[in-house]
C-alpha cells in the first residue's frame, strides 16, 4: 500500500539545519498529493563577517551532505531535492554541481535528483530570457566568482550582482523587504532583464511574484524555480498561484 498522502510524489529535501525558509515555501508550493520531508545538514550558527568566513560556512554545509541524504532517505521518498544553492553550484560551476548531484544519487541509491544549478537554466529557458541577467544574493563577495563561473557555464551575460552580505546563517532569513527591494531597483538599473535569487534561506517567494509585476520581467525566487522543477521532471504539471508566473504559466 502506497503513502496515504504522498499519493503522487514523496519529496526528501536535504537542507541546511539553519534555514527556515525552504521548509515553509516548499510546503506553499506543493500540489495535493506531494509531500516534502526534510533531512537537515547540521551547521552551526556562527557569525559571518568576511569571506573566509563564508568559505567556511560552505565547507561545513557540505561535509553535512551525506548524512543530511541518510536522514531523509529513511521515509523513502521517490525524489530528492537539495535545497540549498551555493552548494549545488561552488568550486566550479556545472561541473560543480554535476559532481555534488553524482553523490547525492550515489548515497540515495540511485533516486532523481533536482538541483538548483538545474532549475534555474529550465527557468530562464522556460521565460525565454535572452537578454542579461541581474543576481540578487545573501552573500559575501566570494560567491562572486562562483556564480560568475556557472551563469558563464549556462551561457547567461551578468548586468551586475548584489550581495546583502547577511551577517550569519539564520539571520538571512531576517532580510527585510526594503533590503530587497533595493537589490532588486539596483539590478534594473544596472541593465538586467531578468534577474535570479540567489540564497534558499532569503524570504522571497511570493515577494519575487509581487515584484515581477512591478518590474515587468522574470524575477526567479531560486526556492520557487527548484521545487517548480522537481515537479515537471517528475511529471507534475499543477500550476500554484501567489509565486509568480514560473508556477503559474510554465
């Protein structure tokens, strides 16, 4: 006998044990008979400060990346998704993250696996963006060259980035929306034509659907464009309302 609720699809979401957004906006965002269960990759909350800091933030986020797979793949789910989007892409780009996906299906036992470095060409292919792109970060600047390197790897031009520079793990999800809103005014004057969210903890779901009306052009929330894409791999076409026209239209 089946999942009683997971009738269609049993989602196992490995996140930082720090984040509080991927959670709440992944359950928004799930159809009728999907479930999300969550693994969590132990960090702690330490202060970041500078780029050595954030270097090591990523090194402990991805050490956790095996047990976080273990702790999910318990309840057997049908997919995985990493919910997280610095790891998917650090230290080289695609490659990067075909390496990062390359273990988590080997620690799954051969389960699908979404990742951001995924989702988000699907979601600038599905806008039929040509023009350039504008990124709005929780970061330090030595994000810079990662991203830099995997937006080269997916054949996007960068107008320009912005960096909120959060001072820890937990408080990127305290990002207020006047923070963001700047970001996102400073990105358009800069030249992009879409712009893409960086940062699986920054609140901007259904901010990012508000501001794609006053912008006019894509502003792709990178937690809407990863569980968006793990449904229509997986053959789940439901269009969600109140996170912008990726779920709604695409």
């Amino acid at each position: 006998m089946g999942d009683g609720l997971a009738t269609r699809m049993k989602f196992g979401v490995v996140t930082p044990s720090t984040n509080t957004i991927v959670q709440p906006e992944y359950d928004d965002l799930r159809p009728l008979g999907v479930t999300n269960h969550v693994g969590r990759m132990h960090i702690p909350d330490d202060p970041v400060t500078n780029d050595a800091d954030f270097d090591e933030l990523i090194r402990r986020i991805d050490v956790a990346l095996e047990e976080a797979v273990d702790r999910v793949m318990t309840c057997k789910p049908d997919h995985m998704i990493l919910g997280i989007s610095a790891e998917s892409i650090w230290a080289g780009g695609m490659e990067a993250a075909q390496k990062v996906k390359a273990r988590m299906i080997e620690r799954s036992g051969g389960l699908g696996v979404t990742l951001a470095a995924d989702a988000l060409p699907a979601a600038l292919k599905a806008h039929g963006v040509t023009g350039k792109v504008g990124l709005l970060t929780p970061y330090m600047p030595t994000a810079e060259q990662h991203i830099q390197k995997f937006m080269d790897d997916i054949g996007y031009d960068v107008s320009s980035m912005v960096h909120l520079k959060c001072g820890g793990p937990v408080v990127i999800a305290h990002a207020t929306r006047t923070e963001l809103r700047e970001g996102l005014e400073k990105l358009v004057d800069d030249g992009a034509d879409a712009i893409i969210q960086f940062g699986a903890n920054l609140p901007m779901g259904r901010f990012a659907a508000v501001a794609e009306q006053w912008l006019e052009r894509p502003v792709i929330c990178v937690n809407v464009a990863t569980y968006w894409h793990a449904l229509r791999v997986n053959n789940i076409n439901d269009r969600v309302g109140g996170y912008g026209a990726l779920m709604e239209r695409f």
